[in-house]
C-alpha cells in the first residue's frame, strides 16, 4: 500500500517561504513521477507541480511559475516543493500526489491514483 505523508506547512507571512515535504512508503518512488497539488477554500483542486521519475523534467502551473521549485530525492523516498514569494492567494492546504502506474507523467490536468492528507499552508498579509 503506497502511503504519502506531507509536512512542512505553516503559517508565513506574504513574501515569505516555505519548504514543504512528502516522504513515500510502500514503494520506492524512483520509478514513478510525483506532483504537488492543492485546494483552497471553496475552490476546486489546483496544479501546482510535477517532477518525472528522473527528476529531469518539471511541470508548473501558471500561478506559481517562478515562484516554486520541485525537487526529489529517490534515496530518501521524498519529493520537496520550495515556496517562495508567498502570497495570500496561495493559502490552501498542499496535496502530494503520485500514479499507479511507473514512468508515467503528471499532466496539470491529471489525478494521481495515491494522494497524502494533505500540510496547510496560511499566508498573512
């Protein structure tokens, strides 16, 4: 069973930063991509990120490009989003998210079969 455990949310203030992680267990993550997502209040679920299996490519949406960075690591089973220049807007509680099948991608528009419970992440202004 392929469990995802997020954390690093918090409250900041807006301009601030954030590290947020996701560890996996059940699986090694090393073949299979890995995406952050998340959902406001009231909004539906939002695109964040995407890393592929190798980490050589990386998906954003267009809220936060160039303002977040995914990162892996397969030794430590982990995926890493780095928040930066935080706004308001990006209040919302942060989902980590991965396929069932290997190698395949995370498109913007796709659901991942394994989902976390998800870190919240508050931004004050």
């Amino acid at each position: 069973q392929v469990q995802l455990v997020e954390s690093g949310g918090g409250l900041v203030q807006a301009g601030g930063s954030l590290r947020l992680s996701c560890t996996a267990s059940g699986r090694a993550i090393s073949r299979y991509s890995m995406g952050w997502f998340r959902q406001a209040p009231g909004k539906e679920r939002e695109f964040v990120a995407s890393i592929n299996y190798s980490g050589g490519t990386a998906y954003y949406g267009d809220s936060v490009k160039g303002r977040v960075t995914i990162s892996r690591d397969n030794a430590k089973n982990t995926v890493y989003l780095q928040m930066s220049s935080l706004k308001p807007e990006d209040t919302a509680v942060y989902y980590c998210g991965t396929p069932l099948m290997a190698f395949a991608n995370i498109a913007p528009t796709d659901a991942p079969e394994y989902w976390g419970k998800g870190t919240l992440v508050t931004v004050s202004s």
